[in-house]
C-alpha cells in the first residue's frame, strides 16, 4: 500500500510501509526494535500541536483506553512525539475491518454474535467514562483468529471533561452512524454509541445502508425524524432488539452496553 519515504523516524519503532491514511493522520505497519513486534504506528497531523487542548485531550484519552484490559479493544503500547508529530503505537490487527466482512455477507448467528462481542467493548470503554462517538463499521478491526476489536479513538469524548474534541464549526464524525443527539449538536453519553451499533447491526443483518439519501444534511435529518427501518421478515425475530438499539429518545434504548449483553445473551 505504499512505501515509507515521508514516514518520519519514531525512536525505537522501524517502519515497514503505509497502510492507511486520513484527514488527521496516517498509519504505518512498524516493528518495535526491541523484540520485533509488529505494531500499527499512527502518525498525527503536526499542526494539531497547534491545538494544545486538543491534542492534550487526545492523548489524555488514549491513555485512558491503554488502561483498559479488554480483548475487544485495541491495545496501545506507546505515545509520544516525534520531532512535530504525535504518534499512537497500537495493536496491529490484520483481519481486516468490519467493513469488508458486511460486504462479504454474514449469517444472522454471526450480526448477533458480533453485536454481543462489540457491546461488551463498549461496556469496558464506558466504564472508563469514555464514549467513542464515531463507532462504525471501518472502526472495527479483527485478529487473526477473528475476534473483533473496537478501534479508532480520535473523536472520543471524556463524558468527565469539560471541552469537546469536536473541532469548532467541523462535523466530523461519520454522519451515517450518528445518533440522533449527536445529529443535532446535544451532549451524548454511551446511549449514542449503542445507537450507532444499532446501525451497524442492521448492516450486517441486510448488507444495506439504513438510510439512502441523496445527501449528508438529508442523512442528519433522518436519524433525527426517520422512522426506525423494517427488517425484512426472515429477520423479523430482531427486530425488538433494533427497535431498542435505534430508539430516537436515549432513554428508550438500551440504558448500558451491559444490559445489551444481558439481552442478546438470554
């Protein structure tokens, strides 16, 4: 995907090539020196060291979930700068993405396996006062022997903090998967992100998008006013379970990831 000419020099990390790039950063495949484990290296723009706050935040909270101790969640090893950049050393994960698995069609056993496995992420990530908010199908990378792992935690909001990561004026987060408090600029908490698996579910149960409209504003405004999508009548039995995922009111769904567990596990 790529070489690692314009890949700056991290101290104890060698770089092997590119293997994805964003508007906020680009990641490199590297090897840690000291025992030769293969790392994803995440190199942050170097004007966010413009935005101290931000960028304080950032790492504040990446600290946060390399303190998590949960199989679902991706492990981070190291951060720190490198001349003008901030960089993340985390977990490199080589099965792919969620992304790729809906499009390669999935039996209902494995949306709903998935789904449980995801919740109980979120139930280690909320327990850190953490709510992802950008929780989408791209952000979900698997193992090599297929576990899944919530990745992703540039939009992360600290629900103890007091200042947003969102950038002034910017949405940017994935507007098909935001809920429909965040669709309309109110505070979320870890309802938002079970919403946001509730768009997923319904992906993986019928290989479709949710909502298809013609655009981005007209996307918002259907999470906000849409009514929730019938499943087609083979998966008529998960409905209930949708209803309560995508329910437009937070306290109409799922109150924690944990009571989600509990109920696809019945």
């Amino acid at each position: 995907m790529g070489g690692k000419s314009s890949a700056p020099e991290v101290p104890g990390y060698t770089v092997v090539h590119i293997i994805g790039r964003g508007g906020q950063a680009k990641v490199y495949l590297a090897e840690r020196n000291r025992d030769g484990l293969r790392v994803a290296l995440k190199m942050l723009d170097p004007r966010m060291r413009q935005d101290g706050v931000y960028l304080a935040r950032l790492m504040r909270e990446y600290k946060l979930i390399a303190a998590i101790e949960n199989e679902y969640v991706v492990r981070i090893y190291d951060q720190d700068f490198t001349g003008e950049h901030p960089y993340i050393a985390m977990e490199f994960l080589p099965g792919g993405t969620l992304a790729g698995r809906i499009l390669e069609k999935m039996s209902s056993r494995e949306a709903l396996r998935l789904t449980a496995l995801i919740a109980r992420a979120l139930d280690a990530i909320h327990a850190k006062g953490i709510v992802h908010r950008d929780l989408k199908p791209a952000n979900i990378l698997f193992r090599a022997d297929g576990r899944p792992v919530i990745v992703d935690f540039g939009l992360a909001k600290d629900l103890a903090a007091t200042s947003t990561l969102t950038l002034a004026g910017q949405m940017i987060a994935t507007p098909r998967y935001m809920s429909p408090e965040q669709c309309l600029g109110l505070p979320v908490d870890a309802r938002s992100d079970l919403y946001s698996l509730g768009v997923i579910f319904y992906e993986m149960l019928t290989g479709q998008k949710i909502f298809e409209p013609a655009n981005a504003a007209t996307l918002v405004r259907m999470h906000v006013e849409a009514p929730i999508p019938r499943l087609p009548e083979r998966f008529a039995g998960y409905q209930p379970l949708l209803d309560r995922l995508l329910a437009k009111k937070p306290e109409d769904r799922f109150q924690n990831a944990r009571e989600l567990f509990a109920y696809i596990s019945i």
